[in-house]
C-alpha cells in the first residue's frame, strides 16, 4: 500500500493550476467579526508550499519553494516581515530536488539561541516513493550548513512527513514517519533530535504502526513535547492520537477521539496541533459519519486530557487544516470546504472553551490548486498562506 500512496502523491508534483482568488466578507455576523485582506508578499512565480513561523522578537517568518530555473530543481527561500514591510528573500537552500506535494511541507523555525533551523524533503533518485529528510541551520539568516539527513537510514523508501519545534536552547525536535519495508509492513512514527550547529543528535521510534502518508503535527507545552498525527490498527481504523514527552520520558499513545474512520487507503490529511504555555488545540479531518468534517479540541493541562471535540466546519470538508494560538488561550484553525467553485479556505476563531466563533472566507478555488493552507497569529495579526492561484504564494490577513 506504501508504494501506490506514495506514487499518487508524487503524481501531484505538477498541481498547481489557474484559479481565481476570492477574498470576501465573513459567512456570519459579530461584533468582533474578521474579514480577510489580501496582501502582497515576497515569494516569486512559480513558488508553492508556504508555511509560517515567529522568529525570536516576534515577527512572522514566511517560507516557500519556488522553481529554480533548472528543470525539476527548486529553491527554498524565507523572508522576515518586521514594520509592516517585508525583508528581501534569502535563499536556504537551491537547486535541489525537493518532493513538490503539499503535504511536505519544508518549516523554518528560530531556536532560543537566535539560530534559524530549516528543513525539507527531497526525492534522492528516480524512485519517485522515495523521500529523505533534510535539515540545514544558519547562525546570522544568510550562512547555512550543508544540507545533513535526520534519519540513520539511507535506503530508498519514505522518510518524511516531518514537523519541528525547538525542544532545546541549541536544539530542535523533528517527528517524521519511515517506511523501512514499504508497502509490505507498518510504517513508524520516529522523533529525530538535531543540535543548532545542523549535527544529527539521536533518533527513537515512538509509534510503530501509523498512517502512512498523513503529516505530524509536533509542539511544545509548557511540560514537554507533544506529536499529534493520525494512527492505525490493523483494522483499518485511521483516528488521530496524541503521544506526550514528559518528566524525561514518552508516554503512551492515545487516540484523541474515537471517530472510528475505517479507510484502506492513506486520506494524507491529518491534525494540527499548537500549544502556547500549558494551554493546546487540536484540528483534524476525518471522513467518519455522514459528512466528511474537520473538528477541534481544547486542553489547559499541557495536552493531558482535551474538551469534547467542537465541529469547525460547515459543510463537506476537504479538511488540510492549520492551526494558531490566539491570544485569549484559543486558537484560528483554518481548513478546506467543498465550493461551487471547487473548495474554499476558511478560518474561524475557537475560544479557550472550545466555543467556535463566525467563519471567514479566506479565498476561493480549485481544490488541489490551493493546496496546504497554513495560518500564524503574532502581534496582534492573523496570517494566512497559501499554494495561490497563477502559481505564486498567496497570503491574506485577517483584521476586524
């Protein structure tokens, strides 16, 4: 099964089609109603799988893929936005063969020491199911390290899937999924340390039967580490489980809640997860039920016990959903719905309660067109990127 996933999802590589962007008013009224304002931002064309992070004072950090000039080789770029102005774009890493799939999604984040920690897939060969994780670090945002693997493993098959978060002054935590024997076995949940000088550090399996091609969501709280990513059984069963470090130690994983979505296929479409001080929320996708949904949780312990789960979405979700910490203890959690137009980026406000505020309509296109979208709040500023329409990033804010 490994290999036919990952062969649809290399089938992607060329998604990103015309689209027209549709920026409106919220779907539902408040006082404190948001709308969203598209804004320009430094990424060229062809450019595609955005996401976000908040450097060290706090300001929003974009980064992007964008093609190279050389056939099938592209370049990972970021820029920083400070005074309401953008940086010039700095290039990380060029040339290289980057797995182009929205749901590999290359992150940019700043440790406590200042240094900037990257990482990216590439597909190493001609064996399209093949991925290998790459990590780079640059101590002044213009120097970068050689590109250095996560993962002991050389072998042709999946590693991937990654998501990061800074888990020491001078160190960063990666959880990735491996798929050593490919469609003939399970598929692992591994957790990489690397140091800020770019230096593999040490490697643990912490799950060894999950989703195969479903991305992991990885925070940190104020006791430890916590992975959100969608788990298997050998009944099929694809829910989203949580596994926490804690007190120097994993404990055990536990599904988040039971939807119960049996599926014999990879749906690569999973959780988000955030945490800001002992306060995390939780989006997901599942197709349990009538109504395919995104819905969410809410925790004040550091992700030891959550809310009753809270519906997000209003209609037949595509899910590929984000999500932010607001500055009340909620979140912004955005996602994917079904439109006349093909889908439709929205975002809602959860409260510390689990309560969903209104809806906004970020943007409107063609399913596939608009990719990932991911979302950071910082500031006092909601953000919202996307794969975008004429094969450029788009971004949007969202004010009141």
């Amino acid at each position: 099964m490994i290999s036919g996933q990952l062969a649809r999802r290399g089938s992607m590589k060329n998604f990103l089609l015309t689209v027209a962007i549709a920026v409106t008013l919220p779907i539902s009224g408040s006082a404190q109603t948001l709308k969203a304002e598209t804004q320009p931002n430094p990424s060229s064309m062809d450019s595609f799988q955005p996401s976000w992070s908040v450097t060290a004072d706090g300001s929003p950090l974009l980064s992007w893929i964008e093609a190279s000039g050389k056939e099938g080789l592209y370049t990972l770029k970021y820029a920083v936005r400070k005074g309401g102005q953008w940086s010039m774009p700095r290039v990380i890493v060029a040339n290289r063969k980057f797995f182009r799939h929205p749901a590999e999604m290359p992150e940019v984040i700043t440790l406590p020491d200042g240094t900037l920690f990257a990482h990216w897939i590439e597909n190493p060969g001609d064996d399209e199911d093949a991925e290998f994780l790459n990590v780079s670090t640059s101590h002044d945002g213009v120097k970068w390290t050689a590109p250095t693997l996560a993962h002991k493993d050389r072998s042709m098959v999946q590693h991937g899937l990654a998501s990061v978060v800074a888990s020491g002054d001078h160190e960063a935590s990666i959880a990735w999924l491996e798929a050593l024997k490919g469609e003939d076995g399970p598929v692992s949940l591994k957790r990489t340390i690397m140091s800020a000088d770019g230096k593999y550090v040490k490697e643990e399996t912490l799950d060894t039967d999950v989703c195969q091609c479903c991305p992991t969501s990885l925070v940190k709280t104020n006791k430890g580490l916590l992975i959100a990513y969608r788990d298997h059984t050998q009944q099929d069963i694809r829910d989203i489980a949580t596994i926490r470090f804690e007190a120097g130690k994993w404990t055990s994983s536990k599904i988040l809640n039971a939807d119960n979505w049996k599926i014999n296929a990879c749906p690569t479409n999973a959780a988000a997860a955030v945490a800001k001080g002992d306060a995390v929320a939780i989006s997901w996708f599942t197709g349990a039920g009538t109504t395919p949904h995104v819905q969410a949780v809410v925790s004040a312990d550091d992700g030891a016990t959550f809310s009753k789960p809270v519906m997000i979405s209003t209609g037949h979700a595509f899910g590929y959903t984000a999500i932010a910490s607001d500055d009340q203890g909620g979140a912004f959690v955005s996602w994917l719905e079904q439109s006349a137009k093909g889908a439709k980026i929205l975002v809602r406000q959860i409260s510390s309660a689990g309560v969903a505020g209104p809806v906004v309509q970020v943007a409107e296109g063609g399913r596939s067109t608009l990719g990932y979208p991911k979302i950071v709040r910082t500031g006092g500023e909601t953000w919202v990127a996307w794969a975008g329409g004429g094969s450029k990033v788009q971004t949007a804010r969202l004010v009141k």
